[in-house]
C-alpha cells in the first residue's frame, strides 16, 4: 500500500487477526509473551486479547509503534452480535454507544459498505439482541483510548455478524469466526485500501 497512511489495525482475537495477516502478508514482530504485533508495508496490527480492559494497553503499544510524524488511520475489526442482520454480514458502525450513556459518532468514506449502523459496547456477550442494534465488547474503549489525541474521522470500528436472535453467541468458536472474517476479506481489504489513500 504505498502512497497510502499509516494503518493501524486493532482485533481481539486471533481468529478474527489470521485473515488480515495472510491477506496483508504481516510478519509478527517481537517475541512470544507480549501483544501480539504484525507488520507490513503501512500496515501493523495488534491483537488485544477480548474485553475493554484489553484495549487501551494494546491502543498505546500501536502508537508507540507507530513511526513518527505519521497521522495513522485506526480500525477496529473483529465480530458483533446483530438484532436483525444475518450471520456473515458486514457491519460500519457509524454510532458507538456504551450502556452508560457514551456515544461517539464516526462516518464511513466508503459506499460499498452496504450496512451501516449502531454499535453498543458491553461488558459480557448479549443473549437478548435490540433490533438493528449491534453488539461488541471493544470498541468503546478502542475509541475512547484515541479520542484524546485522535480526529474521530481517522477512527474505523468495522464488525462481522458473528450472532443473532436465531443464532446466539454459544454457538462462536474460533473456526467459525476465521471463516466469517475470510468470507468478507476481499470487502475488508477494500475498505482498508479506501481509508489509508492519502488526502
């Protein structure tokens, strides 16, 4: 991706980094036992581990990773819970809400993303699903661990419906995220070039 910014990519699990890593062809890039990071050409990722306390520790490695003088663009991309959306598809989150009232507005640079909508951010997997609501338990805290130094339109959350009403959560295991992230790359990859263009 040449010519393009910096992209800083955040997930929480492994199954949902491997597609991105073959797609990009990351390299890991420090030893076993810390944050898992993988790097190309303008691209680096970080794998958080799931759950809010996971996010800011792995949102402070990639910027003190990331090369200096560089405006990075951030996306957070991983698997949410949908109250109307089939398993598969692909979700912008255009709003970021927490239960507490929080909420942050973002705004896609790209059409093609057919799905946009709000995401909630919540402390433990949901087993009652709102209608055109979505579901993560991340991506409040990704954001808030940027905003203080980050311009909202260079901040990303791009989620896979991973489970719905007629499909709970009990039903995710890591074979299945993989494959739901490797049906929707070539979409993923699309978005990622159109956000790292420069200007």
């Amino acid at each position: 991706m040449q010519n393009s910014r910096q992209l800083n990519l955040l997930t929480a699990l492994p199954a949902e980094a491997k597609p991105l890593i073959k797609c990009f062809a990351l390299q890991r890039h420090q030893p076993v036992g810390s944050i898992p990071l993988y790097k190309a050409q303008g691209i680096q990722l970080a794998v958080s581990g799931p759950g809010l306390k996971s996010i800011p520790p792995a949102v402070s490695y990639l910027h003190e990773m990331t090369p200096k003088g560089s405006h990075p663009v951030w996306l957070n991309l991983g698997i949410c819970g949908h109250g109307s959306l089939a398993i598969g598809e692909l979700l912008y989150a255009d709003q970021v809400l927490t239960p507490d009232g929080l909420s942050w507005k973002l705004h896609s640079p790209l059409a093609s993303v057919a799905n946009h909508g709000p995401l909630t951010c919540v402390s433990s997997p949901q087993a009652v699903y709102q209608p055109e609501m979505a579901y993560d338990m991340e991506s409040s805290g990704f954001i808030a661990s940027l905003t203080p130094t980050t311009p909202l339109d260079s901040v990303h959350v791009l989620k896979v419906v991973s489970d719905n009403p007629e499909n709970g959560f009990e039903t995710i295991n890591a074979k299945r995220v993989n494959k739901l992230i490797t049906d929707q790359i070539s979409r993923i990859r699309e978005f990622i070039v159109k956000v790292s263009e420069d200007g």
